[in-house]
C-alpha cells in the first residue's frame, strides 16, 4: 500500500509532467532559451549563436512554429522568440506573437543573424545553448534534461546562475526513483478524486484542439480525410475506434502545423499527451462513463506514460506516441471494466505489437505514426478484456510487466542509439525533401 508520502510525490509528478504547451515542445525549448537570453542581453540581439543536441535538431526541422503563419524550423523559433518571446510564458513562449512580428522575423532570418550547430560537447540528449550578441554584449542561456530546465543564466554583467555541475550527476531526482505498474495503477484507483480532478483540463484542452481540425487546413488532414464525407464513413463507419484514431490524429494535426492554441503535454511532449488524453476521453464518452470513472482512466493514462518514459528518457530514437498510446491502452481497459491484470495484458500486448517503431523527427506526418499507435491501443486493450496477453515466449515480453517495460526502454534508449545520428544525417542530406 502506498504511504501518504509516496502518494504525494507521485501527485507532485503527475502535476510536473503533465502541464500546457504551445507548439512542439522541442523549438519552444529553443524558443524559450532564446528569449530568455534576448531579455538578459536588454536588446535585439545582431546575433544568436544556437548550440543544440541532435535530438533537438531532429525534433524541430520539419515541424510548424506557433504563430509564423506556416513558417517551420529553427530559424522561425529563434527569430520569432527574439522579437516577440516572452519566457514568462515557460513552453507558451511564443503565445503573443502577430502578424507584424512574422515579417520581423523573415528579415531577421533573410539576414542570417543567427547559427545553428549541432552540440558535439555534451553527452545530453536534450541540450539548448543560446548566446545572444549586440556589439560587444554578450548573454548566455542555457536549457538541459527536460524542456523548462535553466541551469545557466549569464547576463552582460554578471553569472546569475550556474547549475552546469548537475548535468553530471546521472543519479535519478526524487520523483523518479520508485514508481512499478502496481504503483501506478494503486495511485489512480485508490487516490481521492480530488486530487485527481486537474487531470480532466487535459481532456478539454487536447479534445478542443482536435475540433479545430475539421475546420480548417493542419498538418496532413489525416483527422479530417478520416471523418471524410460517405465514402470514408462507408468504409471505416463512425464507431468506436475510428473515432478515437480520427480525433487524436486530428489534434497531431493542428499541433504539428503550428496552430497557436496550447496542448496538455506528457513528459515534454505534446503529442504523448494526446496520444494519452483523446483515445480514453473519446471511449469514456461512447461508452458514457462516470465523470469520477473518466478521472482515474485518464490519470492511469497518463501515470503509466510517465513511468515508461522516466525509464526510456525524456527524447530518445523510439516513438513516443507508442509509448503514449500504451498508457491509453491502460485508460480504456480500466474503463472496460479491467483490472490491474488485464491493464498489465494491454501492456505487453501494445509493447509486443510496436515496440520499435523509429523517431524521425517532429513533422505534420507523425499523424500517421499516432494512427497506428492508438489504433494498436484500443487492440491490446480489447485482447486484455478477454485474457489474451502476449506470451513470455514472445520476443522481449516478460512475465513480469515490470520488466517487459524494461526491456522497452532498454531497447529505445540503449539498443536504438545509433538510430538518431543515422537519422538525422538522412535528414540534413535530403537532396530533396518534398514528396512532389
């Protein structure tokens, strides 16, 4: 049984992880960094010098910046964030932005007064080093471990803060030592509901985003194709399933076009917590489940997407929306009326069906990587309800969930490393990245 300690620290996570963002959470980092070094320096830089980790750079080349009016990339996160970033605003940097700071921001780009390099001197994953420069000024910022991280401010005058000595300290912050599955699902069972009714914003902010969709042109359209007209309703109907892969996709669409409305992030992603939000929104109102029922499916949600990612890292060459879509797997099998045996069969049933599936970057077509993943989820969590589980003969599931989530980790953080520097070398040699 959980101590009211534990129980607490696990609250205070659950809070810290699950948080708004505008945009993709990887260039508003950058962003973010940005602006806070355009404020240290008191004026428009003449130059910004962009240190950044690969998976950083992967994240952010093809996808839509909030506000640019259809902008994509680095170079629109920078130069947006020095004319019109405020880093009060945390991963909403860029909320205020207007049509006048868009043609700002084009001719701050058009005049190069900015460099993105890749960081070859850190062993993080997720790094952003900003150095803003007017005359002979000079600011410093520095972004690392998770998306809002400062661990060094330097202004003209002084060193404000440096905390770089933590980024050698590989041992786990006290929010991250002790969760297990049975943890998880103890928690969101047995928490008084309220505590747990801030989980519901998740669910109004991501599903009134997906509505967005259909009312305008996002990213793929997939969300939009999806609900279609007669042909797409004859051949995919409007039941259960393909609602929840039409409104989750649909809201990765208006979030990778760069949409100006913020999203419930999960473990720094926007698209995790989606892909943990929608598909259990979407199945309690089909099914019309309890307000209190919804609070415990949405919180088991998005604690098991939680401690899955604590083990695989914050940015890794593994797909987060297979990891997202096994915490909603959880959320629709405890709405099915399961058990935590059956939440641990939609586990190894989601990880024996995805576990794999590559990381190539933020862009409008993680839409279709989502699809498959929730699509995956509603399977697992239907095969647990009638006490089908993947076998412990089977690949690299395990009897004990525990583990099988390990070896997922271990596989996506370790086995896969070398996937993001292939990858990213694709990226950046395109001859021609148009599909035209």
């Amino acid at each position: 049984m959980l101590s009211k300690i534990e129980s607490n620290k696990i609250l205070a996570l659950l809070k810290k992880e699950v948080v708004p963002a505008m945009g993709c959470t990887e260039p508003m980092a950058v962003a973010l960094a940005t602006a806070k070094a355009t404020e240290l320096l008191g004026e428009i830089p003449d130059m910004v010098i962009a240190h950044i980790s690969a998976n950083i750079i992967k994240n952010a080349m093809g996808v839509g910046i909030p506000g640019s009016e259809g902008m994509v990339g680095l170079p629109a996160a920078i130069a947006l964030a020095v004319l019109a970033g405020k880093s009060e605003y945390s991963l909403e940097v860029l909320k205020d932005v207007n049509h006048e700071d868009v043609e700002r921001a084009k001719a701050f780009i058009e005049s190069r007064k900015f460099m993105v390099i890749q960081a070859r001197d850190t062993q993080e994953i997720l790094y952003v080093e900003i150095e803003a420069r007017k005359d002979e000024k000079k600011s410093k910022v520095i972004i690392a471990r998770n998306h809002t991280n400062f661990v060094y401010l330097q202004s003209p005058k002084a060193i404000l803060l440096d905390n770089r000595d933590m980024l050698n300290n590989t041992v786990a912050s006290e929010h991250e030592t002790s969760l297990t599955m049975a943890k998880v699902y103890e928690f969101a069972t047995t928490m008084p509901l309220a505590n747990l009714r801030f989980i519901l914003d998740s669910a109004t902010m991501n599903k009134s985003v997906s509505q967005l969709a259909f009312s305008g042109d996002y990213g793929l359209n997939l969300g939009k194709s999806l609900l279609g007209g007669g042909f797409e309703q004859r051949m995919l109907g409007y039941t259960t399933m393909p609602k929840i892969v039409i409104y989750t996709c649909a809201a990765c669409d208006v979030r990778m076009s760069g949409a100006q409305v913020p999203v419930m992030t999960n473990s720094g992603s926007g698209n995790q917590g989606i892909a943990a939000t929608i598909p259990v929104v979407v199945f309690a109102e089909d099914t019309q489940a309890t307000e209190s029922k919804l609070i415990r499916a949405l919180t088991l949600s998005h604690l098991t997407v939680i401690y899955i990612k604590q083990l695989l890292g914050r940015l890794s060459a593994h797909c987060g929306c297979v990891i997202a879509a096994t915490g909603s797997a959880c959320g629709i099998t405890y709405l099915m009326g399961g058990d935590y045996n059956h939440v641990c069969y939609a586990i190894k049933n989601q990880i024996a069906a995805l576990t794999g599936m590559v990381c190539d970057g933020a862009k409008p077509s993680c839409s279709l990587k989502i699809s498959s993943a929730v699509s995956s989820a509603f399977q697992a969590a239907l095969l647990s309800m009638d006490n089908i589980c993947v076998s412990s003969n089977d690949g690299i599931i395990e009897q004990d969930v525990d583990k099988s989530i390990r070896n997922l980790a271990d596989i996506g953080r370790d086995a896969m490393h070398e996937v993001d520097n292939i990858v990213l070398k694709i990226m950046v040699n395109k001859d021609n990245p148009s599909c035209e």
